[in-house]
DNA sequence: ATAATAAAAGATATATTTGTCTTTTATTGT
DNA sequence: ACAATAAAAGACAAATATATCTTTTATTAT
C-alpha cells in the first residue's frame, strides 16, 4: 500500500508521539531499533519532516533527539501523508489515470470512490497520539520483533 | 496504491475483455495505444500473464495477438493480482510488518481490517467483464488522451 | 516453401527507491 | 573554552522498477 519510506515514517512517528516529549528526545539509535527500520534510512526521513513543515522537532548534541510537541501528536496521519506528499497513493486513480474524475471516471472509479472515503476517513480522523495510546495494550506492536 | 506494473495490467485486460475474442485478437501496438501505456514494456507485463496461469491468451503471426477467453473474461480482479503476485498491497500490514495479526497487531490493524474487507471485496466481486461493461458507457476511459 | 506478421525472449538502459557511510554542524554538560 | 554527543548534510552504493531496443521463434496467408 504504502512506500517503505512512508511505513517508516508512520512507525516512527506512533514512537514519538508515544515515548517522546520536550524534555525525553528519542535518539535515531533507540527509535530505528523500535521501529525495526534501518537507521540512517530512518533519519533521512525524519528531516523531510523537521524542515519546513517541522511536524518532527529535534535538537542536535547530547541530550538531544527526536520528539513532537502536545500539538504534532495531535496530527492525523492524512496530514502526515500530505506532508510527505504520498497521499496520492490513495487519493489517485486506482488504475493510475491522471485524469480520472466523476465526469471521465475508469470503469473502477465508482466502486473505488466509496473505499477512499473511508480510507481518507480513517486517516483523518486517526490521530498520532490515538495510534500511541493503542501501544498501551500489551500486545500491539511496531516492529517485527515479535518473530 | 499499485505499481505502474499492475496499472497496466489491469488497464490491458479490461480493454481485451471488452475488445478482444478467439476470432477478434488485439495486437500490442492497438493495446498500449488504447490504455496509453510503454509498447514493449506492456508486452513484457502480458507474458507474465500468458504461461503458467494463462489468464490471457495469445497467438503469434499474422491475424495473431491477444485475447481472453469467456472463462477468462470472468476472473476478477482480485484473482489477477494473486496472478501477478501482488495482492500483499492490499492484504499486508498498512504499516509494513511483517508479522501483523490478531495475536500482535499493528496500532492500524483494527481500522484497516474493516477497509480491507471492503477493498477486498470489491476487488474479488469485480470480473473483468463486468469492468468492461462499464467501458459501454462512452464517458468512461481507461485511458489518459483525453486531457 | 516463402514472405510477412506478431508475440516471445533477451539484452540493455534509465529512473527511482532503498540503504550505507563519512563529514559537518549544532548543542550540551563539564 | 572544551570535549562529547547527536542530528544534518552529503556522497555513494545497491536493489528494484520502469522502459527501450534488437533478435528469435511461432504462425499465418499466399
């Protein structure tokens, strides 16, 4: 569904909105090994999302890391898409046309429509710290540690 | 949502679903001209699709190229991905692991669960000909040449 | 049989994604 | 100030996906 860059990008920001505040920064080495991703792939990630948009807040030097603000876990994972500019993966035509609308729809267009509003639903409604407070139950996960 | 691969996958059988038969068969050139995809990078998907499942059909020579055949016709979509070996976009982790089930769910795996339902579905209910029934209706493409 | 046709197969090229490693810069604690 | 730390930045490498081009093989119509 989604890119590995992006599943990463997901994974690591449930992390930070579930272990992360201003005063405990998570460091690249402690978040790739939770997140089960590799770490300088990870951290070139993360700076797509600490620049502008500055959804990530990081500080550099000892004591410093990764975390997010009250605020940044209140994002829903749509925004995050749209910051990484993937949300199209699911907004676009299912059989990849680029003009694909209600008034020259794919012959999937109908049927699919019905799915996206769910899916934008879903994610819109979804929230970084909801995701991180489904972390509480024991038995949820975020890496393929489990094996 | 899919690769560019399966894109035109999908865009090719629903255009011989609808345009091809055992006496009537499309040669590649009208193919990938019909759903505005690369000639010989098209064909190279089609082969994937003619010999060991056989889902399409194809001749060589003269009068020769591809069709489906009825029973062909009424394969679904979902079917076709098992075919191409990609279904895992949909019926994988949201978040990419590899080990996301019941027992150790992902923070997504509830609320996906019930879109994937509805994804797959669609995509197991959808034949190729009724997509090419769809295609009847003259606003509908599956193409981008009218931009 | 032969020539024409069209897919199959193979080689190669390009672009993108994913991943690693090294150097630099910013920050902190001493 | 200084040393240690950690992210930022940049260069590079590998893998995969996408795309093109040429040669071969199978089939058909003459």
């Amino acid at each position: 569904m989604f890119s590995k860059s992006t599943e990463y990008a997901l994974r690591a920001l449930i992390y930070l909105a579930q272990n992360s505040s201003e005063d405990h920064k998570i460091g690249i080495v402690e978040l790739s090994v939770a997140i089960d991703s590799p770490k300088s792939f990870t951290a070139k990630i993360l700076q797509k999302l600490t620049h502008g948009n500055k959804l990530i807040s990081s500080v550099t030097g000892p004591s410093g890391g990764f975390y997010l603000t009250d605020q940044a876990k209140k994002k829903s994972l749509l925004k995050v898409l749209t910051l990484l500019d993937t949300e199209h993966m699911i907004s676009g035509c299912i059989l990849g046309l680029s003009e694909c609308s209600e008034i020259n729809p794919c012959p999937m267009h109908a049927d699919y429509a019905k799915i996206k509003v769910q899916l934008l639903g879903m994610l819109g409604q979804k929230s970084l710290e909801a995701l991180a407070r489904e972390m509480n139950d024991p038995k949820v996960v975020i890496n393929n540690n489990n094996r």
